[in-house]
C-alpha cells in the first residue's frame, strides 16, 4: 500500500495556525470537531494541526529542536505569478521567507518559507505538473 493517510504538523498555537493557514489556503477544517486538533480534507487524505508538545510526547521525543528537519510540504499553484503573491501573502501573515521567489534548475519557479511553528513550505509553479480543477497535481497528464 503506498497511500499516505494523514500528515500531523506539529503546532504551538491552534487557533492562530487555523487563522494562517484559513487566510493563506483558504482551507476549513472538516466540519466534525474534534477538541485539541483540525483536520483538513485534502481530497482521500488529512492534514491536521495538533499540540507540538502533545505530538512530540505521543512520539516519545523532544519537542525542541531546530535547523532543517528534512522535510519540505509542497504547495503546487498554476502560475509563475501566484508564488510570489502567495509568499507575500504568508509573510503578511507571520511566516518568514526562506527563500524568495526565483526561476529554479527544474524549469518552474519557486520559493519557501516557515510557517509560524517552523515547517518548512514550498510555493512552487512546475509547468511539469499540470493542476486539475481542484488544484491537485493531474498525475495523468504528467
């Protein structure tokens, strides 16, 4: 089985995490609540936002940590333009800006930067990866 179900980013503050990721993505949390998490559909998989402490106990690590953690989430858009604006828009918001938008090696356009709990994002135009109506990437047609 090669499905990934649910991705849990660790956060310090959820309610202000909801308002970033509402304002930057527009995403809504699935209607059931549920006390201490929100989960998002993200069309036959979740991504949630949850306690980092809870997460690191449950885990059985520590919660502190920094530098790069190995991981970059990736948030495909159908144009060069959008990267910045979305950048932009996730600096006014309270993230911080990694790396600025630029023409990368792969032929898109891209940049990053830290959400308000640390994780790593990437804007990204790939003209490799064409969108469907919903945003996510047409395997298909690649």
């Amino acid at each position: 089985m090669k499905t990934v179900s649910l991705l849990t980013l660790g956060v310090s503050d959820l309610e202000k995490s909801k308002a970033f990721f509402r304002a930057l993505f527009h995403w809504e949390p699935i209607p059931k609540p549920f006390e201490g998490v929100a989960f998002y559909d993200m069309g036959g998989w979740l991504i949630s936002l949850f306690s980092r402490t809870s997460l690191a106990k449950d885990a059985g690590l520590a919660a502190e940590g920094s530098g790069f953690r190995g991981i970059a989430i990736a948030h495909n858009v159908g144009s060069r333009a959008e990267v910045g604006i979305l950048l932009a828009r996730a600096a006014e918001l309270g993230g911080k800006i990694v790396k600025p938008a630029e023409d990368v090696f792969w032929g898109g356009h891209s940049g990053y930067f830290h959400d308000l709990d640390g994780h790593l994002w990437e804007i990204a135009w790939n003209p490799g990866f064409p969108l469907s109506g919903d945003g996510s990437i047409d395997v298909a047609r690649i």
